[in-house]
C-alpha cells in the first residue's frame, strides 16, 4: 500500500500544473466580460444581473383613448365587468363573521396597526380607506402618523413598539416612502408573523417554493387571483401576461399564477415589443402604473384583463381635481375582451379585503384558533 501511495504522488509531482494557463484564460475573461471598476460590483451584478429600476417610458404617441360616447359597439361581444365591490363585500361578509364569533368566544378581536411617514394626499386616502374597512368588520385599528423628515430610527422604533404589542396581529408601513429612507430596512422591522402585507423575504421565499406555504400572501396579488377564480376563470394551462414586476403586485402575482400552473410572461420596462406578447396572452393582468399603456391593440379577442393601475390623472372638472384611470385603455378594451375590472371599483376594494382578511389570518394564529 505504501508503495502505492507514493508511486501516486511521484506522478502527480511529475504531471505538469495548469494554473497559468488558468489564470491567464480568467484573466482574459473578466477583461473581456466586466466592465465595472469594483469586485464589489462585480459580485453583485455578474450572476444575479444589474439592479435597474422600472422606469416606464410614456406611451408613444397614440390618439387618446375615446370617451364612452364615441367608442362604436361590438354586439357579438359582450364583455363582463368584473365589479371588484361585489367581490370585496363577499369577502368582508364572511370576516365580519368570524370576527363576531373571536369576539363572542375569546373575548378579543383582530388588531391592525399602519405606519404613516409623510404627507402624501394619495397616502393618506389610502390609510383613511382601511381604517374605515377595519371598522365596519370589527376590527381594532390602530395609526402611527410620522413626519416626512422623520428619522429612520424612529419608524423602526414604532414598528417594534407594534411587534411586541400582543393586541396587534398586522402591521402595515404604508407605500411608498419618503427617498431618504431605506425601504428594506423598514419592511423587515415587521414581525414575520404580523406582516400581513407579506413582503417579508421569507414570506416571498415560501411563495415562491411550491411546497411551502408562506404566512401571509401579498394582498394586490391575492386579490388578483381572487377576482379571477370567483369569476369562474380556470388558470391551468393559461397563458397569462402579468405587465410590471414589483414586490407590492408583479412578483409575487407572477409566483402566484405559477402555484396555479397557468405558463407566466412577466412585462417590464425593458421588455422589447411587449404589445406582441400581450396579443398572445388568454389573461392580461396590468401593474404598471402607467395611465392607458395597453391598448385595445395589444389585446386579442376574448382577453380577460385584470387593472391594477390606479393613475390620477388631473382634471380641473371633477370634484378632487383629479380622477383615476388605469393602465389599460378601458373603452378600447371593452371592444375586444371578454372580461375587465374597472378602475376604480375592480382591484382596489378586494385588496383591502384581502388586508382585512390576512389580518384576522395572524389573530386566529395568536389565539390558537386555526
């Protein structure tokens, strides 16, 4: 055996050693491939690509969409609107519900607490719309409203003063926040087991791995689905163009849509030619935030289409100065597809159902109730 041993070191002494050769052909790799002037950069951007942002270009110059009047009627199609208050008042039937029986067996009822940083007017209608949805199904709603210029330490103190308050089962950090701040940061304050907005990493872990079950699942992309499997849609198999890929709708919609098996195209700002893409899709689900980006052009006859964008578009004439118009040019799209939310009355309210919802998920959760 000894013999062996060192018969086999003799020949591996004797066999020449390529690490030259290897580090000149690395050597010629990285020149040829990296361009950045970092190692730092280039760990982090080589494999797991360049953290650009989504900024959509406006529309290229096309007629605007028509008003109501002038749009002609196709009678052989008769689309479907799918009325999101509906929805949304099924959903809060069954929460108003179960949270009477918390009430009546255990004594307590479901908590929800929103961090408000800033002044934003769109922020503040927002946080106004769930705390009055909170109220009318029973549920305990509490508002930490901050200053824009407010340090990130005390957002996060706020935060934990809410992780450790056991009568709080949610926690919400109101979208978006002011630029000096660090939105991860902030985000992964929140308890794993309070964030019913569901953008923790291990909630977004588990989505995305179908053989785990994440707490919470994020309430736009929740209510997506919702919308689509109460209508009757049947995902399997589907071919479903989801436009824009955020962590808040477009992500965790695309895991979402995967769980369900329909076959997924994502749509983002980089995307080339994203109308011929759309034009294939059975179902066009739209988050963007870009008023009137898809047209009735870029969809195929018999299209179903989901509207997240909620857009205000200024208007001297109507009672805010503003109104809300989505990312798909509706009275364009009435010609063509079979089914279509409205913007406002689709995605919005189921969303908050869904918040309402999640909500009372993590108080059975406290309270043994599951």
């Amino acid at each position: 055996m000894r013999a062996l041993v060192s018969r086999i070191n003799r020949e591996l002494a004797a066999t020449p050693r390529p690490s030259l050769a290897l580090k000149s052909l690395g050597s010629r790799f990285s020149h040829h491939h990296h361009d950045s002037p970092t190692k730092k950069e280039k760990k982090s951007s080589y494999i797991l690509g360049p953290d650009l942002p989504d900024i959509w270009s406006p529309p290229r110059s096309t007629p605007p969409c028509p008003p109501p009047s002038q749009t002609p009627v196709d009678f052989e199609l008769i689309p479907t609107i799918i009325d999101g208050k509906s929805i949304a008042d099924e959903i809060r039937s069954g929460i108003v519900k179960e949270v009477y029986q918390m009430k009546e067996s255990i004594s307590k009822v479901p908590g929800l607490a929103v961090v408000l940083v800033g002044q934003r007017r769109d922020s503040q209608t927002y946080v106004r719309h769930k705390i009055k949805a909170c109220q009318e199904v029973g549920i305990r709603s509490l508002t930490a409203e901050l200053p824009d210029d407010c340090p990130e330490d005390e957002v996060v103190n706020t935060v934990s003063s809410f992780n450790e308050d056991p009568s709080i089962h949610g926690i919400l950090v109101q979208l978006p926040l002011p630029q000096h701040m660090n939105e991860e940061k902030l985000l992964n304050a929140v308890s794993l087991e309070k964030d019913v907005d569901g953008f923790h990493p291990l909630n977004m872990g588990n989505l995305a791995l179908r053989d785990r079950e994440p707490l919470f699942i994020p309430c736009a992309a929740k209510a997506c689905i919702e919308l689509l499997l109460r209508s009757g849609v049947d995902l399997k198999g589907k071919n479903v163009a989801v436009i824009g890929r955020s962590k808040v709708v477009g992500l965790p919609l695309s895991l979402l849509l995967q769980r369900h098996h329909a076959t997924v195209s994502i749509i983002h700002a980089f995307t080339k030619n994203p109308e011929d893409i759309t034009r294939g899709a059975d179902i066009v689900i739209s988050a963007a935030g870009v008023a009137n980006l898809v047209r009735g052009s870029w969809l195929k006859k018999g299209t179903i289409v989901i509207d997240v964008g909620t857009n205000p578009i200024e208007d001297p004439s109507s009672e805010h100065g503003y109104y809300l118009s989505g990312d798909v040019c509706y009275e364009e799209a009435l010609q063509v597809v079979s089914a279509i939310t409205p913007v406002p009355g689709g995605v919005g309210p189921v969303t908050i159902a869904v918040l309402l919802s999640n909500t009372l998920d993590s108080a059975k959760r406290a309270y043994g109730l599951s």
